[in-house]
C-alpha cells in the first residue's frame, strides 16, 4: 500500500481534479490519496470525482479555507479482477468506446440568447429554454457556464422551465466555478454543480451538441 498527498491549494478548476486523476492513476498498489484544497467547491468536484471511480471518499474542513478530500484507492489487480467477474452480454463490443453516451447535449453559455439588447436576449433565451421542454427529443444534459449560471438559480425566469426538463430526466449541471464567481453558489435552485473537467469530457462525448 501506498499514500500520497497532492497540494491543490490554490489552483483553479479543473486542476485540482486533473492532479487527483492522475495521482490515483499512478498509485498501482492502492492506498490513501489525500488532496489539499482551498474551496468548497473544489471538495464537491473531488467527492464527485471519487464516486465516478468508485473510490471511497471523505472530506475534511481544517480551517477557513483549509480542506483535506481523502480517497481510498483499490489495487490496480483487484480493480482487474472485479472488471473482469463481471458479465458480458456476447453481443456487445467489450472495447469500443461509447462515443454518443451523452447524447444531446445543450450548453447555455450565458443568460442570454444572442448579441445586441441585453433585454431582448434574456426574452430569447427564455424562449429557447421553454422550447426545449416541447421537444420530442430532451437533451440528456443541460449545462451551464459564464453567466448561464444565473439561468439554474434563484430568481431565474427559466426556472420552472428547468425544473420540468429535470422532472422529466435530464440531467442540469452549472459550472462551480461560475457560481462562485457571481456569488451564487448559495443560490442555486435546480440541478448539481460541475467542474471544468466534466464540462469538456460531456461535450467530447456528446452525439449532438445544441448551442443557442
């Protein structure tokens, strides 16, 4: 077994994620990785990071801007070994990545649609968001960056809107980053936060990506 440390204080997102991927990929006979961070969002995007690699995690306040994630590594075999018990249905190809698993993707940049008057462009936008819940076919995935960010939370006109696309299934994430930019992160009122590294791994996946 073996530990390691990674001091991601002070850097911006997606780094802290980035250095914890590739830290947990190098420590091959598992053991404990602690990552040092200065947010709390930083600490969502790691626990989230974990539970996408199935690690075990915890997380640590140690003063104001002090904060200690911990992930649990398995070892490099046994991680093998537990893949390679698992079932595979013959007619699916075992290797062949799945280059559309993210399907339509919509990617709300700002909180309005458009150049020109800001207030015509919040109308527009809010008319794309509504257009999209009388689609046929719903995104899968709805993010969310820059000023989109005020579109997922309080006080937002598309919020009912939103809030119907994710009864029916899909998936809304804001950029944390954003939100903590804009003093929002308390504000958000629909959806889960995401980070910068899921944002590109989305849109590298997604079969369509819709952009308004």
């Amino acid at each position: 077994m073996q530990n390691k440390t990674v001091d991601a204080r002070g850097m911006a997102c997606p780094l802290p994620v980035v250095n914890a991927k590739k830290a947990s990929e190098e420590m091959t006979e598992g053991g404990v990785l602690t990552v040092l961070v200065d947010n709390e969002i930083a600490v969502q995007n790691l626990t989230k990071f974990a539970a996408s690699r199935g690690f075990q995690s915890t997380a640590e306040k140690k003063g104001e801007k002090d904060y200690a994630v911990t992930f649990q590594i398995p070892e490099k075999g046994a991680q093998n070994a537990a893949t390679a018990s698992q079932p595979t249905a013959a007619s699916e190809p075992t290797c062949a990545p799945d280059s559309k698993k993210h399907g339509l993707v919509a990617v709300l940049s700002a909180n309005t649609m458009g150049n020109g008057e800001e207030q015509l462009g919040k109308i527009l936008m809010k008319s794309f968001i509504f257009a999209l819940t009388k689609q046929d076919q719903l995104p899968e995935t709805i993010l969310c960056y820059n000023s989109g960010a005020y579109l997922t939370c309080e006080g937002s006109d598309s919020l009912e809107d939103l809030k119907s696309l994710e009864a029916e299934g899909v998936k809304i994430l804001t950029c944390g980053t954003c939100l903590d930019f804009y003093g929002l992160k308390e504000k958000l009122a629909v959806g889960g936060v995401t980070n910068m590294y899921e944002i590109v791994e989305i849109m590298e996946n997604a079969g369509t990506i819709v952009r308004p």
